[in-house]
C-alpha cells in the first residue's frame, strides 16, 4: 500500500507541476513572459528530481507505467506489484489533471479547448503539426533512451545517490526534443490525465500516448537484459 500510494503521489505531482508549468506558465499573460519550451522541459524534468529523492526509497519512484512495465520485462519488479502501481499511477495523473483544471478555470475566459491542460497530440493544429509517423518514432526512441538511462544509473553498478538527477536531466533533454513534436508523454500516465478531462482530439489521440512509450520500454528492456545487464559472478 506504502508503495503505490507513494507512486500516486509522485504520478499527480508531475502532472501538477509539468502540465501546469505547460498551461500556466508556458504562456505570456498579463504578468511575467511565459516560461516558454525550456522552462517547461526542466518543470518535468526537476518534478522527476524531486520525487526521486521524496518517494524512490518507498517504491523506486516509477511514475511512469511505461518504466513499470519495462522493470517487470527485466524481471525487476512482480506482476502484482506492477499491476498496483500502474493503477496508482493513472489515478495519480486523473487527480492531478482534475487540480489543474480546478486551478485553470479559475481564470477569467477559461475554456477547455483542444488538447487542452497540456495534453499530448500531433498534427494539424497542434504545436508543429508533425504526422503521426514522426510522433510514434519520437515517442518510442525516446522512451527507449529514457529506460536505458534508468536501467543503468539504477543498477548495481551506478551511482545511486547521482541517479535521481541523471534521470530527471534525462527527462528535460527528451521534453528539448519532444515538445514541438508531441508535447512529450514518454508516459502513458501522464498523457492519460489531461486527455481525459480535455477529452476530443486529446482523448482520440491518447492510443499513441500509450503504446508508444510502452513499446520503447519493453525493447529497452529486452536490450538491457540482452546488451548492458551485470551478471552476478
């Protein structure tokens, strides 16, 4: 229970600050200049920081059912556990989501609009209107690179105090990529959230946001296991 409870946490915080830095800050109102791209890149990137350190001793702070997914293929983590967290993990994105629209309305002209609080997408009239081509490779190869990352920072041989920042660093590199594109999910939960509150385009969409990640993870894992994995002696 500790464990997926932690994992809710940490999935609901970075919807909260990611897609809020995304919908919020990520635009010039009346106030300060937005943040703009790299500003949101390093809001996802630092919420994967914080929570690395806050929750990674309680459940390994996956977050992401993509990483949880690509752990259970490497053998690291049980079905049951895996399936605990991933239900944690899209409730977490859903409560978040909900924060963020409960904050957003609250501004004066709100209204929902497609692939609205910073949900995932493509094409026409999203960001670089890139084809759905381009947004499933994004997603997958990114996704792919994110878990060897994890994999290897995270194993016996790396540095685990440095692990949490080598992964939320990770993370901001891949949103530098990835935003004009896709808006960047690498995270089936995160994706999940937003599109189920923005719902049309965004909702119509989120098959992408699923499979493609976790298709990353999986032959990440595979490559892991195959390529990079310490065989104890």
């Amino acid at each position: 229970m500790k464990k997926s409870l932690a994992e809710l946490i940490g999935t609901f915080s970075l919807v909260l600050f990611g897609c809020g830095a995304a919908s919020i800050s990520g635009i010039s109102t009346t106030g300060p200049a937005g943040i703009g791209l790299l500003g949101i890149s390093f809001a996802f990137g630092l919420a994967v920081v914080v929570m690395a350190y806050a929750i990674g001793p309680v459940s390994g702070c996956h977050i992401n059912p993509a990483i949880t997914i690509a752990m259970l293929v490497a053998g690291k983590i049980s079905v049951s556990d895996a399936i605990a967290y991933i239900i944690a993990q899209f409730i977490g994105a859903t409560l978040g989501a909900g924060v963020l629209y409960l904050i957003q309305s609250g501004a004066p002209g709100f209204s929902m609009g497609q692939w609205a609080l910073g949900s995932n997408g493509w094409g026409p009239g999203y960001l670089g209107a890139y084809s759905t081509s381009s947004a499933f490779i994004t997603e997958a190869v990114l996704t792919f690179l994110f878990l060897l990352v994890i994999f290897k920072t995270t194993s016996r041989l790396g540095n685990s105090n440095m692990a949490g920042l080598a992964i939320g660093l990770t993370l901001v590199l891949i949103h530098l990529v990835a935003i004009p594109v896709t808006g960047t999910s690498v995270n089936p939960a995160r994706s999940f959230g937003p599109a189920i509150f923005a719902g049309g385009l965004a909702l119509k969409q989120l098959w992408l946001f699923i499979v493609a990640p976790i298709v990353g993870g999986i032959v990440a894992a595979l490559f892991y296991k195959g390529v990079f994995e310490e065989k104890r002696k």
